[in-house]
C-alpha cells in the first residue's frame, strides 16, 4: 500500500501528492519525488514503474522480493536491494527486504516483510533543508544510513545473548542446551552477514570511481555509511570467532563429563571385580583346595577381598576418580 507521496523543492516539502501526478512534479527543476511503499501488489509497483520510467528488470526484483542484497545501475537510475534484520519474540531474528528505487530526483521505496517504517529518517531529512537541498541522492544515504543503524543493536543483543550462554558453559547439567543454543546462534549471526557482506562488496559503487548520477555531490556521506558496515562486518567476525571458540569449550566439557564418568565406572568395575575373582576361584569344584577345610577360611577370603578393595578405593580416592 503507498505510505506516504511527497514532494520537495530546493530542500523544502511542498506536501503530498497524488500518485497519478508524480511525473508532473518531476518535471520542475529543483524538485524531487519521494514515494513510500508497503508490501505492494504488482499493479502498484506497474502505477509506479510508468510514473517513474522504471526498468522493468528491477520492478521485477521488487515484486518478487527476496533478493540478495546488491547495487545495480539502470541507466541514470540506481535500484538497491537492502535486508532489514528485526529482532522479535526477544532474540530471533526476521529478515524483511527494503527495495530502493532512486534517479536524479525521485526516490521510490518499498518495504516487504517488516513493520518499522522511516518516519524518523524523514524528520531528519526535513529538519535540515540544507542536505536535503541536495536532492533524492541525500535521501538515498539517509535511508541507507538508517537501516545500517539498525544493525548496531541486533549484533549487540547477540553479543549480549553469547555472553549469557559462555557464563553456563561449566554448569554440567545444561551443556547440551548450551550447545543448542549456540548453534542457534551461529545462524543468527549467518543471518546477519548474509545482510552485511554483500553490501560491503558493491557499497564502493556509490563513492568511488564514476559514481551513479544521483549520488554526486554526496560521496561523502555514502563513505560514512560503509565505514559504519565494516564496523558491523568486525563486530560480527569477532562474534563468530568467540562463537567458535565457545561450541569449542562446550563440547571440551562435555568430553571431559564424558570421560569423568568412565573413570568411575573404571573404578566400581575394579572394586566389584577383585571380589568376584577370588569368589570366583573359591566357587570351582576341585576336591583339593587350600584352606577348603579350615574353620577361618571363610573369613579370611571375606577380609582379603575387603583388603583389597579398602586399598582400591583410597588410591582411585586420592586420584579423584571416585
């Protein structure tokens, strides 16, 4: 559904407009369209694509959705793709898609998949008609801008959810929920760079080199916004190495119970075993055995098994195995 059609001229919004006279506007100098989208069907996006004189490769990407996160140019046209990550239920993370339509002086957005909208990147804009002077190009770093913020905080809560885990690493009982838990994790933070690094590869498009039409004059800030995702990208490549690390130390205690256990099994088994042995001999059926007819016999088999199993249980006692 349209959110909201607005037009500006030389940094100041003259009001909405109806959709139907986009391409009036666009024809004035100094004025620039900025159209926000919503889940939209085909039919918008095709009322869309013959105001704006899109191409229909990118309105095609736009309507199917669930594009990899890319830059590409169209002529003197940009369309970008960027995922939006949202943290719901506490700790999971949904992935919605911005698409971004954006010319020389129009900026069409569409949202798919996620509720939070950029209504506060517009107050922003607005509130300094001097960048906003600059056109849809300007608008096009703010709202990039803002959604590479918002990736600040869920690598924060997955740091925070990390740390939570590693602090019931040692507790014995829960090392197999841990490991689920971290393997949760870890594709969260999949989940992430699969939203990060691909922008970082083609963001240079955008300040570097023959930058698209739209974008001169705001190099600058495209440069800010790439410095703020290499950001993003280390915070998560250190989280995938303490990750990493932590599923390490995990399973390290689930072997060293493991192993914990079967010394004490080793221990039990000998106690139970040297009794056994000597009962076991004193069990065969030969007419000649010694002491088979002494009145002491009995009871010196009973303290020689108790003997020994009093000086097994000391030593596996003094090593920790029991």
């Amino acid at each position: 559904m349209l959110i909201t059609c607005v037009a500006y001229q030389d940094g100041k919004r003259l009001g909405e407009i109806a959709k139907e006279e986009i391409s009036e506007y666009l024809k004035r100098p100094e004025c620039f369209v900025w159209v926000a989208l919503k889940d939209p069907d085909a039919a918008e996006l095709a009322v869309m694509q013959e105001e704006f004189g899109l191409h229909e490769l990118a309105v095609e990407d736009a309507t199917r959705g669930h594009q990899r996160p890319k830059i590409e140019e169209y002529g003197e046209g940009v369309f970008t793709v960027l995922q939006v990550p949202e943290l719901r239920g506490g700790d999971d993370v949904h992935v919605g898609e911005l698409d971004l339509f954006v010319g020389r002086n129009y900026v069409l957005s569409v949202r798919h998949g996620f509720e939070r909208g950029f209504q506060e990147a517009r107050a922003r804009a607005e509130a300094d008609p001097e960048l906003l002077k600059l056109g849809a190009g300007f608008v096009f770093y703010a709202l990039m801008d803002d959604v590479v913020d918002r990736y600040f905080p869920i690598v924060s809560a997955l740091e925070l959810q990390l740390e939570d885990i590693e602090s019931r690493i040692f507790a014995e009982e829960s090392a197999t929920a841990n490991l689920r838990e971290l393997y949760a994790l870890k594709h969260k933070i999949m989940v992430m760079r699969h939203a990060v690094e691909p922008l970082l590869d083609v963001m240079h498009k955008l300040f570097g080199g023959r930058v698209p039409v739209a974008c001169i004059g705001v190099q600058d800030y495209f440069r800010d916004v790439y410095d703020h995702l290499m950001r993003v990208s280390q915070q998560l490549d250190g989280l995938r190495d303490m990750l990493i690390t932590a599923m390490s130390v995990n399973l390290s205690t689930i072997n060293i119970a493991t192993t914990e256990i079967t010394k004490r099994l080793a221990a039990y088994a000998a106690l139970v075993a040297v009794p056994t042995l000597i009962a076991g001999v004193y069990g065969m059926n030969f007419k000649h055995m010694p002491e088979l007819s002494q009145e002491w016999g009995y009871p010196m088999a009973l303290g020689i098994m108790a003997t020994i199993d009093l000086v097994l249980w000391r030593r596996f006692r003094k090593k920790g195995w029991l």
